[in-house]
C-alpha cells in the first residue's frame, strides 16, 4: 500500500515521537570537540515492497540520508523528522529508536571535524512537492540493498542494507 501523498503545503510540521524520549538540551562545545548529528532512515510501502528515500549532499551531490544537528528541545528523532522535511520534503511518524551509529568527517569554516551520525527510522506519510531545500537536492526511493550499495560510510551501508521495520517496537 503507499502511504505517499503529494501536498503542496510547504510549512513545516509539527513532529512528536510515539516513545517518551526527552528532548535534548544544548550546550556550547569546543571547536574540536566530536559532534552529533542525527539522521533519519526515511521508509515506506510500495506495491508491498520496503523502500528507503536517499537524498544528494548539497555540495558533492553524493546519496546520503537526511540529517543535522541537534535541535533544541526535541528529541533526536524528531530532529530527524524535522531533517528529512527540510531536505527531502518528507513527514510521517519518527520512532525513537536509534538503528544505529557511523561516523564521518565534516568539513567546517575550512577545518575538520568528527561528526558521530545517530540513525532514526521515519515512516512516511507524507511526500511533499514543496520543501525547503527541494532545489538543492534530489531523493530517490530505491531498495534498502540497493541504497546501501550507494553510501559512502560502511556503517550507514550495513545499517540501511539490515534494516526492517518488523523489528522496530
């Protein structure tokens, strides 16, 4: 069944977790300091087959999933969800469950720095037409197997090639 609706809306919704997960509260970090970045694992049902949404970088135009960093007062997984609208013009239900962790190099005002990457599955509802970053990104609804073969992080590959939502609580 696919749950895909188009709306033309471009405002941004409103995310709550079906967990009672606590909203992190931020604080200031050197600048090199390891960050935290959350992502969202954007999935659905079509013709009753599991699909995950992958979206280009802005720069390298690389396949990624939709992530950032966290928000103020929300919990990773709907910071997450409020990444994958942002990017990739999805909403739906985050879960607050990390699938898992990888690791990247984020390049910042000319330095490095680590970036630790935590994975929340999405289960989208809604595929908007308008989305904040809709011209500075493609997504694509493909395969998990077939997703993973497009990753760069080996984590992130295992990570999306495992997934099933059967599992989830």
């Amino acid at each position: 069944m696919d749950l895909t609706h188009l709306n033309k809306s471009a405002t941004p919704p409103t995310f709550s977790s079906r967990r009672g997960q606590l909203p992190i509260r931020l604080r200031t970090g050197g600048k090199t300091d390891v960050r935290t970045q959350f992502a969202a694992l954007c999935y659905r049902y079509k013709d009753g087959k599991l699909q995950v949404c992958l979206i280009t970088s802005r720069r390298s135009k690389r396949w990624i999933l939709p992530k950032g960093w966290p928000i103020h007062k929300e919990t990773p997984a709907s910071a997450a969800a409020t990444e994958a609208w942002e990017e990739a013009g999805l909403t739906g239900r985050p879960i607050d469950h990390c699938l898992g962790v990888f690791a990247y190099v984020k390049t910042m005002s000319k330095k490095l720095a680590p970036v630790i990457v935590m994975v929340y599955p999405l289960e989208v509802t809604c595929e908007h037409d308008k989305w904040p970053e809709r011209k500075q990104r493609k997504r694509k609804w493909i395969s998990p197997k077939k997703a993973a073969k497009r990753l760069a992080e080996p984590e992130l590959r295992r990570i999306v090639a495992q997934f099933d939502p059967s599992t989830l609580p």
